[in-house]
C-alpha cells in the first residue's frame, strides 16, 4: 500500500532565516531611538523664531528683562518670539544687546558704599530682654519712630540705555551650538538654588531681517556647557551703537 501523502507542507528552512533578518532589520531601527529616549536626559529644539523684518531691537520689553533692566513706564514694546534659528535663515551677523549686568564700562552705575550704621550705634541706645515676667518688658519700650522706615517700592526707571553690538566672523561654532537642542528635567533632578544671566543676541541677515535666539540649556535651565561667552569673544565687533527707552 502506497504511503499516505501528508498535506502539510515540510517548512523551508530559509524561511527562518528571512524572519531573522527582518527581525535584525527592525531591532537596527528601533534600538537606536530607543536609547535616545531611555538613557539619559531627554532634548527637545524649541519651535523657530519668529522673524523680524524690521530688525534687531535691543529696547524690547522682554530684551531689557533679559538684562536685568526695568523698561520705563509706559514702555511697551514687544520683542520677537524667540526660539531655534529656522532652516532656511542664513545669518551673517550677531547683534549682542548689551546693558544691565552687561553694560560697557562707560554705562556702568556708580556704586557708592553703603553708610556704615554700626558705629553709629552707642550702647546706651541697645536693648536686651533677659528672662522674667513679660510686665519687666514695660521698662524696654521702643519708640516706633526710632524704627527704620519701610522702604518704598522701587520706581520704574526714567530711561534706560543699551548697547547694540554687531559681530562679525565665522558664526559657524556659534551657529552650532545654538542648534543643540535643550535637555528636558529628568525625573527627581536636584538643581543648585542659583541664577544664571546669558547673553541676549539677534541673528541678522544680508537682508537686515533678524530672529532672536534661545540659548540651549540642561534640565536644570542652565547654559550647555556654558560656552556663550566665549563664542562671542571670539567674532570681531564693526559697530556699537547707543539705544536709549525713555526720556533721555
């Protein structure tokens, strides 16, 4: 009696071997964005800048902020939204705002020292409560004149100047490092309890359009390797220029 053929088919083994390459191909893919998502902190480019047609503007509310300054009353002028340098904008020169804590030495405030108050003081004039009754403390009374007057909240300024600085030279290592995307907080990251003041600059192009740049930064906010100082010493600068907001 002639075997019984089965109507399964005899698997081929090369098929195994296509299903294993698949599988490679696919892990060669997926593996690298998965250690870009897993390890370490994750990054993020912030949307484009906006461009400027008009220019840079070094008075801009947000500008002065950024440089510690106070814009005068009734200044209202809004910057550009800052952001990532677009693709397709071809910077030929940086415009550095310069004022505030990063005013020329021309610009600075003369800082005075302070009066000194301790010497002032006789010892006649200070008072101790030692321990007993709280009725003992009748004799200690202070006289509220005598207590220093609570200061006045500070005035916005009258005006205030800054610099506009042009830079020139190979904007090439700046331009890269301005194309690093920002690191995003890890989860339980401790911070240092600090401030950080950075630069504030426009990109310019041939065509005098400008966009205002967003530094990259750690998860902690901080500058990347906090090199923007000196990329900046490192072009060459054409042209100062005085701007001043309010009455001059």
């Amino acid at each position: 009696m002639p075997p019984i053929a089965d109507d399964r088919a005899a698997p081929d083994p090369r098929a195994g071997r296509r299903d294993r390459r698949r599988a490679g191909v696919a892990l060669t893919i997926v593996l690298p964005a998965l250690l870009a998502g897993g390890c370490g902190p994750e990054s993020a480019l912030p949307p484009a800048a906006e461009v400027a047609d008009a220019g840079p503007d070094c008075l801009a509310d947000e500008v002065l902020w950024g440089l510690g300054l106070t814009p005068p009353d009734g200044h209202d002028r809004p910057a550009p939204a800052s952001g990532s340098v677009p693709a397709d904008f071809d910077a030929v020169a940086i415009v550095d705002c310069r004022g505030g804590w990063r005013a020329p030495l021309d610009l600075q405030p003369e800082v005075t020292a302070p009066p000194e108050r301790l010497d002032r003081v006789s010892p006649e004039d200070v008072v101790t409560a030692g321990p007993g009754p709280v009725d003992d403390l009748a004799e200690h009374e202070v006289d509220l004149q005598d207590l220093p007057a609570v200061p006045e909240p500070v005035p916005a300024p009258v005006s205030v100047t800054v610099v506009e600085a042009e830079l020139r030279g190979d904007l090439g290592p700046l331009l890269a490092a301005l194309a690093r995307p920002s690191q995003q907080p890890a989860p339980d990251e401790a911070c240092p309890a600090m401030m950080q003041m950075r630069p504030v600059i426009y990109l310019v192009d041939a065509d005098g359009r400008a966009v205002l740049a967003r530094w990259p930064t750690t998860g902690c906010g901080f500058l990347l390797d906090d090199g923007a100082p000196g990329l900046l010493d490192a072009l060459e600068v054409v042209r100062e220029t005085t701007r001043t907001a309010g009455a001059a």
